[in-house]
C-alpha cells in the first residue's frame, strides 16, 4: 500500500467548493486504502487537511482537485505539486474561532457549527463561511484536543469577540467564485499567470512574455473578477486604476500619477495592474479635444513600452467599448491578447447561480436550471442581484414575527429558507443588462387616436391586424 503520492492541483468542481472536499482519481484511492470520507493531510509549502472523494473524470489520474481555500491553506496554486497522505483525526470536542475582520453574524456558532460540520481543522487554518453577501473569513485559533480534529454536532463552537489583526484576510476571489467563463480564464492564466511563475518557458521559447491584456465585453460579465482571481492565485501584488482617480485639472499630475503606479508595481513585483473603464482614460486621439488625454494616452503609452518583458508586471485592461480606445493601445507589445468576455449562456448561468447560492437555504424545490432556462439576458452581476433580491424576500416573510430590538429566536433563524416563489418575485424586479438596448415597449394607441388616413389604416387593418387576430379564417379560406 502506498503512504504518499504526489499530485499536481487543479481547481475544485463548483459543487465541492468550501465543503473541504479534495477529489482524487478512484485507482489512486484505492493504492493508498483510501475510502470517501477519509481525512488527507496535503502537503504543498504549508500543510492543511481535507475530505478525500473520488474523481470519476477521466484523465485526472496525476491530479487533486481542491478549492481555493485549501490551496491558501497549503500555500500553493494551480498547477503547483502537493503531496497527500492519510492521517486520523480526532473529533473536535472544541473549536475557537477569530474572525478576520469585526463580524456579526445572525446564528453565530450555530449557523457556523451547520456549515463546517464534518471538516477535519487544524490550528491556524482558515475557513471561509459563505453568506448571501460576501465570503466571511475565520481562523482556527485552537482545537481540543490538539488537531488535526473533526468537526461533529456535538463540538462546541466558540467566535472570539475580538478579530485577529495580524491576520491578512484573502482577496476572496479564486477561480471556482466566477462561472461560465472557463475558456476565458484559460486564456487569461495562459497570458498572465504562466509568465509571472514560470519566466523560463518563455526564455527557452526565445519569446518575450506579454505585457497587456484587454478584457471587453458588457458591463457585470466579471471582466474585474478575472483580474483579481488572477491576481489572487499568483500572490501578485494587485493594483487598480480608475478614470476619476488619475484626471487631474492641475497640468502634468494626471501623467505623475499614473508613472508613480507603474514605479510602484515594478517595485513590488509581481504585479498587476488593473485599468477599469480603460475607454475614459484613453481615448482615440483623434476624436478628444482636451490636450490633457492626448498627454495621458501618450504617457500610457511609454509606461507601457517602458516594461520589462520579464512577465513580473502585467496589465489588464477592461471596457465596454473597445472601439473606443486609442488604436496605437491595441497593437502587439502593448495589449497583446484582446479576451471577449461574452453574456453567459444557459450553462454558464447555471454555474454562476451555483456560486451565488453556495450560503443560501434553499426550498428543495428550488431548481437553478429552471432560473437559468428563464434568465436569457442576464450576465453575473444580474444573477448575484436576482439571489439577493430573493433572499430579501425569503426575509420580508418573517419580518412580522421579529422584534428588530430583541434577539431574533433560532427557531425562526433555522426555519429561513429561499422559496421557489421568492425567485419567481425577484425575477419581476430585475432587469436583464443584456436586453436593455433591445427592449419593445408595446405602446398603448389606438386606430381612433389617429386623425384622418382612413384608406391607410383599413389597408393596415386588413393586411397586419387581421391575420394576427384571427388567422384560423384566413386558413379557412385557403389566404396566406
């Protein structure tokens, strides 16, 4: 029987992510006397604990498959080696948990004890709880006994009142948080993430590394999560520039500003820098008549040829408007690659519901493939929307049971659930950015709001609103 094996990541199934589940291929398991539900020990430059399942897909006999959370965890990323062992853990009679940052979270230790039950913990670690906003950090500040441990329904979870400073809480953002665009963060990771950790690829390729990628596409598609997931996996320092923030009246400060970003990122390398709204800041030339863009675009335009092509600063663009940019931008050893960051389709928005739904009780009726069958149109942004106006909802149904002043019982707290219906009346409120531009109003006027032109509208009559009307006539008499 095998004790170790060394596996190369990969990123976690959107179904498994935050459950500390890692997937490795059935053959492997059974080398190892592996069984699903086996506590692991991965070992990359830190080492953390997960859940072993098997991997039924093919082709993933050398991989292991875990989230971004465990990746922190062990301190690697994609595509970085780990190295796995079976290890017993004890059960948790008690975990303290310190929040990264000041939380109130309704439930508290219960609602905690819910999610992370049947997770093996070890001190130190931190566990990311997801809620109908934003991710919540925590950090294992002990265990009793000593780790590793696993957490039962009997193990008593403390939240220390006081969060730990020290403790840098994670971007948040991993690849398994944006669905639907695999292709797209394909392309990215290749441009980007491969030249800031593996430069010698590209000197043995006697090509020199790209310097700009441009992310276009409707605004909400995740054009700024790909930069930070990017930027979060490869441990890169993450810089953002915004319009408003490098316009200056003053003459010059415009252009001191954006060679103090670019001066800071070659310091703090590997870094990326992100331009959102790209179009504002750099327009065509030829179609401004301010001098202080022309100065911009060409100040941006030598910070650009002015990096050194080690892949150790990279930038990534973003806009709605591509056509809208200065042309001189869009060439070669500028913005190298021009990635489409395109509205999701049926499945694409099937994932993306996945991942929005992750802290939600759900109604078993609840069928996310039939909210995806019915939002054509929406992009993630509309669907993180349609999620939250659904739980506001599923909450405006209790509201008259609650005293806002006094603690909210539990058995209220644990009763809460997103309804089938609840999505059924965010669906009314939301708005589809897709089709904003392609919307029909049906107008309400009438044959009599029309003055004269009787011979013209009985033609109209005749000829349009008949056939619609009644066409079983018209297939009566043999008319087309």
């Amino acid at each position: 029987m095998t004790e170790e094996i060394n596996l190369r990541v990969a990123e976690a199934y959107h179904k498994d992510v935050g459950r500390g589940i890692a997937r490795i291929d059935t053959r492997l398991m059974q080398e190892m006397g592996l069984v699903s539900g086996d506590i692991i020990e991965i070992s990359g430059r830190s080492k953390t604990y997960a859940i072993v399942w098997p991997n039924v897909e093919r082709g993933q006999e050398n991989r292991i498959r875990i989230d971004g959370n465990l990746r922190s965890n062990a301190k690697v990323g994609i595509d970085d080696r780990v190295t796995i062992q079976k290890v017993q853990a004890k059960h948790a009679q008690r975990v303290t948990l310190a929040p990264s940052q000041p939380v109130r979270l309704v439930g508290g230790a219960h609602y905690i004890l819910r999610i992370i039950e049947g997770r093996p913990l070890n001190k130190g670690q931190q566990i990311r709880v997801e809620t109908v906003n934003n991710p919540l950090t925590f950090v294992v500040a002990s265990t009793r006994p000593a780790g590793p441990v696993v957490v039962t329904k009997d193990t008593e979870i403390i939240i220390k009142e006081k969060s730990i400073e020290e403790i840098k809480a994670p971007e948040g953002i991993s690849y398994e948080d944006i669905g639907g665009l695999r292709r797209e963060i394909q392309l990215v990771r290749e441009m980007i993430e491969l030249p800031m950790r593996h430069p010698e690829l590209f000197q043995k390729l006697g090509v020199e590394p790209p310097k700009g990628v441009l992310l276009h596409g409707p605004p909400g598609t995740g054009k700024t999560m790909i930069a930070k997931a990017v930027a979060s996996e490869t441990d890169a320092n993450f810089i953002t520039i915004s319009g408003p923030e490098i316009v200056s009246k003053y003459y010059g400060e415009s252009e001191q500003k954006l060679r103090e970003i670019f001066e800071e990122a070659e310091k703090d390398a590997p870094s990326i820098i992100f331009i959102d709204e790209i179009d504002s800041i750099a327009p065509k030339r030829g179609e401004v008549t301010g001098e202080m863009e022309r100065r911009v675009v060409a100040q941006l335009l030598s910070l650009m040829d002015g990096l050194k092509s080690r892949g150790e600063v990279v930038v990534i663009a973003a806009t709605n408007r591509p056509n809208s940019i200065d042309e001189a931008l869009r060439r070669g050893g500028r913005f190298d690659r021009e990635i489409e960051i395109g509205i999701p389709d049926r499945n694409g928005r099937k994932q993306i519901l996945l991942i929005h739904t992750r802290g939600m009780p759900l109604e078993d009726e609840v069928s996310l493939s039939e909210i995806a069958d019915v939002t054509h149109g929406f992009v993630g942004a509309d669907l993180s929307s349609l999620c939250k106006e659904a739980a506001m909802h599923a909450l405006r149904r209790i509201t008259p049971e609650i005293d806002i002043e006094e603690e909210i019982p539990q058995e209220i707290i644990d009763n809460l659930v997103v309804t089938k219906e609840n999505f059924r009346e965010a669906l009314k409120n939301i708005e589809p950015s897709a089709m904003r531009e392609v919307y029909i109003e049906v107008p309400h006027v009438g044959w009599d709001d029309i003055g004269g032109l009787e011979k013209a509208k009985q033609e109209l009559i005749e000829s349009v609103e008949w056939p619609l009307k009644y066409p079983e006539m018209f297939k009566a008499v043999s008319i087309k």
